[in-house]
C-alpha cells in the first residue's frame, strides 16, 4: 500500500525534525496523535507494550484496578496484549467485506522521545548518543543510536467526525431528511456487521463516529442569487476496534454488549442493499476461508502468538458469521441479531485425510453473570 507507507514515512521524518507524537489524554492505555512534518495529525499510533494490560501502560488506571482489584482485571475471553492486532485485523474484515467503515489501519514499527519507555532503555539511548559524540568511532558501530521502535497499530486519521453519542443526541431534536436517515441507515449497517463478525466487545457510542455534512443554508440569500442546495451527506467511522476476536463468547462477569443494540436503528429490518454486500461473500466458504489466513498471516506476527488460540478465536468467528447469514436471510433486525444464540464452528478432528475440512457447530450454554453489562 504505496499510500499508507508514505504516511507512516512522513510520521517518521516529522520525529526525526522534533515534531514527535502527542499521547492522547482519553482512554485506558497509551496512544498518540502522530503528525507530519507540518504538524497535521495524519494518524493515530497505539504501541503494543503501552495496551491497557501492557507493562509499560503510560495510564494508572489499569494498575490501580490490577493493585485493587485483581479477580476483574483484564477481560478473559481476550488474548491479553493483542489489541493492536485486533485493531489491524478489523481494518482487514472491513476491506474484505468491502463495508469502507474502517479507517484504514496496519502495523508498524515507530520510535518517538513522547512514547512510554522503560528508564534501562532511555539510559541506553543517551548513553549510545555520548558515545557517538566522545567517541565517533565507537559509537558508529551501533546499528540504531537512538531510543528502539515499538511496534503498534497505525490508524490513519480522519477529520471532520465527531463521536456518535453528539450526533444521535443532536438528531433526536433535529431529525434528519429522510434520504440522509437512509444514508445513516445504510452505514449504521455496515458497523453492525463489521462489530458482529469480530465480536466487538469494546463498543459504545463514544468510539464510532460520525461525518455530517449538512446543506448549505440559503437563509439570508437574495432571490436574484443561483444557489446550489447539495445533498446532505453523512457519513460513519469505526474506530476503537482493539478489544475484539476473542477466543470464546463472553461467559464470566460481563457481557459486553453492543450499546448500538439500543438504538432505534437496531430495530428496523436489514436493507437489501446489506443483504446484497454481505451475503454472497460470507456464503461463500472459499471466501470465509481466505478471510481467516489472512487474519492467520497478521496475527502470527505477534511474538507470542499461540496457534490453539487462534483457532479459539476464529471457531467464534465462524459462529458469528453463521448467526449473521441467518439473520440477513430471514431478514432480521440487528436487535435480533444480537439475541441469537452464541455459536462456535470448530474444525472437526478426523483421522483420515480429506479434501475438504469439516466443522462441529456448538452452542455457549454458560452465561455472563450481568447480561447488560
């Protein structure tokens, strides 16, 4: 992706000219509004060792929770430490699925001063740069003089969205035309269907977001003026995606719902038009499958990636996918959606060789303690 990496170069060049990363003050864990050389946000960057269970975590909150109380710390349907892979793997669905909701996002590996580093590494750093000053010839057998990358996910920016929780507020008072409410309609959609199938257990209505760009207002124009009045225009950003894939349904404390499940959207049927995106792709067991090595190709990149894991985390894929090829064809509703019952599609062991692989279907019977929570 020749565009991507252009911006992930300009982010590097903007730190090599001390225009480093901002940590971003909301969230749990640490992540940064990277810039280009001009100062511009084009991305946001969220290391892997700076996660809200990671050790070098900028945020107390979490190590406070973990001091105070250790038996809820952490979600154990998840793979700890794995968020900037489940942030890279929706933006994967999303192009697979062709649902264009996601900003487009990727690992990378990025060195800045503002990252959260352990004291040993920034003693290091300073201590190869006096080298390399005192003593040049020592120091130029170094091969990196300054503090180590860390790896992450790299989502690049978008402008002009707000989160979702103020526009929905602000169309409760001020409702939309209808064409624009089909448009929201219509997106709405899609970040169901992304959130479905990668089981989404971090979403809220403060981590979508929302674009609208309303008509020109021809109040106080003279008759004699030609003013184009354009349609208004509306569109949907998932961002937030790294507490995702786990490795089973939700069956302790909570269950991470879908806040999206409240809305009144929720509530109207699925569109044709979902039906005619979604279905023919997620029917099609070859497409499934490409979908899961690629997902198998990201995710092995991890230096702790566990395998057994990953066929956990993609037998509940499966099981979503099922559910929400049911739902589209009895054209259900996403309220109905997220009232099927959890499902996990395993690999059936066989001891004879076949060409085509068979999969066992199961039911979760265990529930979460706080089924609204």
């Amino acid at each position: 992706d020749p565009e991507f990496a252009d911006v992930v170069r300009r982010a590097e060049l903007a730190s090599e000219r001390g225009i480093f990363p901002e940590r971003i003050s909301q969230g749990s864990s640490g992540s940064y509004f990277v810039k280009d050389p001009q100062g511009k946000i084009i991305g946001v960057f969220k290391p892997k060792n700076e996660e809200p269970y990671g050790q070098l975590n900028p945020k107390w909150t979490k190590w406070l929770q973990k001091l105070c109380c250790p038996c809820c710390f952490g979600r154990d349907c998840l793979v700890l430490n794995q968020g900037y892979l489940s942030e890279a793997g929706a933006s994967l669905v999303d192009q697979k699925l062709e649902l264009n909701i996601v900003p487009r996002t990727k690992v990378v590996y990025l060195a800045s001063e503002t990252f959260n580093y352990s004291a040993i590494d920034r003693v290091k750093s300073r201590g190869k740069r006096l080298a390399l000053e005192k003593v040049p010839k020592v120091g130029q057998r170094f091969n990196r003089i300054g503090l180590p990358p860390k790896v992450g996910s790299f989502q690049l920016f978008v402008e002009g969205y707000k989160d979702a929780d103020y526009w929905l507020r602000r169309f409760e008072a001020e409702p939309l035309p209808e064409n624009t409410n089909r448009q929201l309609l219509l997106q709405f959609e899609r970040l169901v269907v992304l959130d479905y199938i990668i089981r989404n257990t971090d979403r809220g209505n403060d981590n979508w977001l929302i674009k609208y760009d309303c008509p020109l207002d021809s109040a106080g124009v003279r008759d004699s003026d030609w003013v184009v009045v354009k349609e208004p225009i509306i569109k949907l950003a998932a961002i937030d995606n790294g507490l995702a894939f786990p490795l089973k349904h939700p069956d302790s404390w909570r269950a991470y719902p879908f806040y999206w499940a409240w809305l009144p959207q929720a509530k109207i049927p699925f569109s044709q038009e979902i039906k005619d995106l979604i279905l023919p792709k997620i029917s099609d067991p070859n497409f499934v499958k490409d979908l899961e090595e690629d997902l198998y190709e990201l995710f092995k990149k991890d230096p702790g990636f566990d395998r057994g894991q990953f066929h956990k985390q993609i037998a509940v894929m499966r099981g979503q996918i099922l559910n929400l090829t049911q739902a589209l064809k009895d054209g259900k509703s996403p309220l109905h959606l997220v009232q099927m019952p959890p499902v996990i599609v395993e690999t059936a062991r066989s001891h004879q060789r076949s060409a085509s692989e068979s999969y066992t279907q199961s039911f979760q019977s265990r529930k979460p303690f706080f089924s609204w929570w």
